[in-house]
C-alpha cells in the first residue's frame, strides 16, 4: 500500500490553483476547511491523528479529512469505524437511536433531520443547533472577508454579497438564485452544498468551489442537449420513439482553480451539481481540467495497453463523457421534468441498465453525431476511446462496464486479439445497437435480462488491470 502511495503522489502533478483565484477567496477556503473538518471527523480529529505513525497514512489522513479512504472505502485506522459526517451528531449514537427519539418526538423531526443543523445530546435525548450558532466565529469571519469582496465579474460580487449574509442565517435561496445568473468569466460557489451524512442522510456539508467558465464547451453541450428529442425517435424500441425525452438539467463546463471542504476531497469528481437549494434550476458543471488529466493519468494509458490501434484524444473522450450524461434523459423518460414513467425495478439493477443505456446511446448515435458536427469525424477512434473506459471502469469491477464488454463479444462487436489487444469489428455498431435495445427493454419490462447477468471478464486480464483497479485521482489543493 505505501509504495503504491508514494508512486500515486510522484505519478500526479498537484493542480495550480494560485493564478486568477483571489486571495479573499483563499482565506475563506480556509475557513471552510476548519468547519469541513468538524463535520468529515469530529471531535476526535487528533485523537485518531496521533495513532497514525506511517507518513503515508497521515498524508491520506490530511487529504480525507479523516481515518477513511474514500477511493478505496477502508479504514485509514485498524479498528476504527469512522464515517464522513460523523461530527453533526453525538459520538456514538446510532441512527436507529435517532429514528427510535424522533418517534416519541414528531414535534423535533424537522428541526433533528434538518440539512442546515448537528445534533446534540440533551439529557436523555436529542436537540438540534444551527449550523450558523454552531460555526459562527468562522461564519463571522467569512462574512466579513466576502462582505469586502470584488473580484471584477459584478455578477459574482452580487452573488459573495449575498452569501455572505446568508451564512449567518441558514438560508441560501436568494444567494443561489443569483448565482444561478453567472454564465461567463470566473465563477464561485460556497456554503453546504452536498450532503454528508452517515445516519439519516441528510446534513450538508460545507464547500467551496473557484472556477472559471469554458462557453465554448457549454455551448457544445447546449447544442448536444438540444438533440434528444430527435435521438428519442431514433431508439431502436419502437414503444419509446413516440414518447417524450427528458429535460437535460442545465450545463456548464468550467476549469477548477481552486477547491475547499467537501468539493476538495478525493476522488475528485468529474462534476458536481449545483445549487441545493433549487434543484429544479441546478447545472451540472464539468471540471474539464481535473477530466483531462483523470484521462492522461489513467484512461489513455489503459488504452496505449488494451485497444488495438490506440489514439489518444482527450477532447474525443471528454465528449463521450458529456454525451453519455445527457443520454440518460433518453428511453423511459416521458414528463418534460424527465419524471420515470416506471417504478426502478430495484435500485442496483436499475443503476447497472443506466449506465448501459447511457454508454450504448452516446457511441451508437456518434455517427449521427459526426455528420451534424457534434464530434469528430474520426467516429472509429471515439469507439476506441470509448472502450479503453470501458476498460478502466471493469477494472474497477463496475457491473455496467463489465457487462458491456462482455455482451460486445458475445455478439461480434470487438474481439481479444492473440496480443492481448481488443480490436474492434466489422459488427461493433450492430451489437451496440443490440445493446441498447436490451437494456431498454429491461427498463421497460422491470425484469431481468441477460445485461444484468454478467459478474466478471470472459478472458484472463484481470491482473494486467490490476494496477489500475485502485487507482482513482487525488488532487492537492494549495491554500497556504
């Protein structure tokens, strides 16, 4: 493990995060990272610090904000079973112990499950504290440092202004609103944005975000989001070309200067989506940065390895990327609120035909996708890319990626060469199109069908991947 550490941090060039972010922004980086640490480890932070002696251990330690590791889910500490959000809620108490309270008090409910307030002991019971009372001297101090804010985009400024008060009161609707308004430049987003919590699922932790926006590529995903009413007709099941596509939230794609509390910690998402408060207006924003070098680092070279006649291109994959997230608002979406016309017949398998149709779509339609200039018009090296992440995800045993590999050479689409190589075929966009059918058709049904059945690889590479399988991206922040 340590040796696997040390090449992981020798591997990766820390992100620089200094140029374009101001300092005031930094300070209050700084701030949200000593409330972020409250609430990822609580009380006992130094406790657990002091019983870690492998210099590796304690760099996992600072960059978890805790004794976990979140790629790889074990404990950074034998023994101990921490969990991040444990600290807006009494050590100890268990969430059976907080559903059997609120029971005997419904009059609590709101204010225990509430995703702005901890949790305290009271007696033999329960209250609640505000996160504004709970954090106030560094809320104090960030409202005094964003109050002064100016960063030259009047946009933002209004947004900082805003927040700055709304940290003091628990209440962020005005200030997401006016965030929501920031389409160009240098952009922000701080405050509790994601939820963290081991016990009832529904705290927020605090956060903060420096970036700035790429309209070129956000206009492209505009554009590409604009064809799903005609890929809608275009499905291989004719029981869903009649019916409405979803409505693709919206979308920006931005390049990550600067990162604090839970939006630092690894793995570094490839998006995160914002704003909490009013989901129906949320945006999905792409860090195409922290992607392009996830896919230096680890994609392409999976596919220099495993896909016969590699090419890398990154801008190729990232689109790919995007792509396969707007196509999941094609097939059994029906409402223009993207509304499931179908109960999900159980979550993990529901998942599983997601990802499926969702990666089928995105490569079987590329063609398309070409001639109306979406992509490049080298669609056989987008097939390629798209299977060395095939590749990369079933090396992480994901269940969508292995089935898919699985299920293409069962049906002629690629096939292992005697080097060891996948190579595509002649019947690469025929057994796509299989694919995506079945997956479909599973969703439609509720049943099981021949996707979901598939556990592992049919061909012995599984320990060539092996070094591939635990790694996952971690990106140092700078905020001294």
């Amino acid at each position: 493990m340590g040796k696997f550490i040390l090449l992981l941090f020798m591997a990766l060039i820390p992100l620089k995060v200094s140029n374009g972010v101001p300092e005031s922004l930094k300070e209050v980086g700084k701030l949200i990272n000593k409330i972020y640490w409250e609430q990822s480890c609580g009380s006992r932070c130094s406790e657990y610090l002091s019983e870690i002696e492998a210099e590796e251990t304690r760099m996992l330690f600072q960059l978890n904000f805790g004794p976990f590791n979140r790629v790889t889910g074990e404990p950074l500490i034998e023994g101990i079973k921490a969990f991040p959000g444990q600290g807006n809620y009494p050590e100890g108490v268990t969430g059976k112990e907080l559903i059997a309270f609120l029971e005997k008090h419904p009059e609590l409910e709101d204010e225990i499950k509430s995703p702005y307030m901890v949790v305290v002991r009271d007696n033999d019971g329960f209250r609640a504290i505000p996160y504004s009372e709970k954090f106030s001297l560094l809320l104090k101090q960030m409202n005094k440092i964003l109050s002064s804010t100016h960063t030259g985009n009047e946009s933002l400024d209004k947004y900082l202004h805003a927040r700055a008060n709304e940290l003091l009161i628990d209440k962020y609707e005005e200030g997401d609103n006016l965030w929501l308004k920031i389409n160009k430049g240098l952009s922000a987003y701080i405050g509790p944005c994601i939820v963290e919590d081991p016990l009832l699922g529904t705290k927020m932790a605090y956060g903060e975000v420096v970036f700035t926006i790429d309209t070129e590529w956000t206009e492209w995903g505009k554009r590409v989001s604009a064809f799903l009413p005609e890929i809608q007709r275009r499905l291989p099941v004719q029981e869903l070309q009649s019916t409405r596509a979803g409505k693709y939230p919206g979308l920006q794609v931005a390049d990550l200067k600067f990162a604090a509390g839970v939006l630092r910690v690894p793995p570094v998402a490839n998006f995160v989506i914002l704003p909490p408060e009013i989901p129906e207006l949320s945006k999905k924003i792409f860090f195409k940065n922290i992607m392009f070098q996830k896919y230096e680092k680890t994609i392409s070279k999976v596919g220099e390895k495993f896909i016969h006649g590699w090419k890398t291109d990154k801008k190729g994959w990232f689109s790919f990327v995007i792509i396969h997230d707007i196509f999941h608002y094609i097939g059994t979406f029906k409402t223009p609120g993207g509304g499931i016309t179908r109960e999900k017949p159980g979550k993990k398998r529901y998942f599983i035909l997601e990802e499926i149709k969702a990666d089928a779509s995105a490569v079987y339609f590329a063609g398309l996708l070409s001639r109306r200039g979406m992509i490049s018009k080298d669609v056989d090296n987008f097939w390629k890319n798209y299977l060395a992440h095939l590749v990369y995800y079933a090396a992480r045993r994901e269940r969508a990626a292995i089935s898919e590999i699985n299920y293409l050479l069962l049906e002629g689409g690629i096939r292992l060469r005697n080097d060891g190589k996948i190579e595509i075929l002649e019947d690469f966009r025929k057994a796509l199109g299989s694919m995506l059918k079945k997956s479909l058709e599973a969703q439609i049904s509720g049943g099981k069908n021949e996707l979901l059945g598939y556990q592992k690889l049919p061909f012995g590479f599984e320990e060539t991947l092996k070094e591939y399988s635990d790694f996952d991206f971690y990106m140092e922040n700078d905020i001294k």
